[in-house]
C-alpha cells in the first residue's frame, strides 16, 4: 500500500490497536452498517421510483 495515498491510515491502525477487543467489534459493526447504509442511498439515487420495499428486495435478491 502506497502509504502517501492514505496519509492518516498509520493513525488508524493506532487508533484500533489502542481499542479493547469489544470497541473494534463495534466499530466494525458500525463500518458495515455505514457501508450498506451508503450502498442503499447508492440505490435510491440510481433508481429514484424504486419504492423502499423494491430496494430492499433487490438488495436481498428476494423476488415475489
């Protein structure tokens, strides 16, 4: 990894290390929801008549 590209990702990995096994579960927790909340409004953007449900069973893969 080209460390000039990401100049704040050494303090991360001090920031994580510093954290207790517990807080690192809950950040990636909190990563992921963030990750799928954005995807979600990724959706919503592209395909604006989409109804929420719609959106939702796109993203499951679920179809009726």
């Amino acid at each position: 990894m080209n460390i000039k590209k990401h100049p704040n990702h050494k303090l991360y990995i001090q920031a994580l290390r510093r954290m207790s096994p517990e807080q690192r579960l809950l950040k990636a927790f909190e990563l992921s929801q963030f990750s799928k909340d954005l995807f979600l409004h990724g959706l919503r953007k592209r395909f604006p008549d989409l109804s929420d449900d719609e959106i939702k069973k796109n993203l499951s893969g679920t179809t009726e």
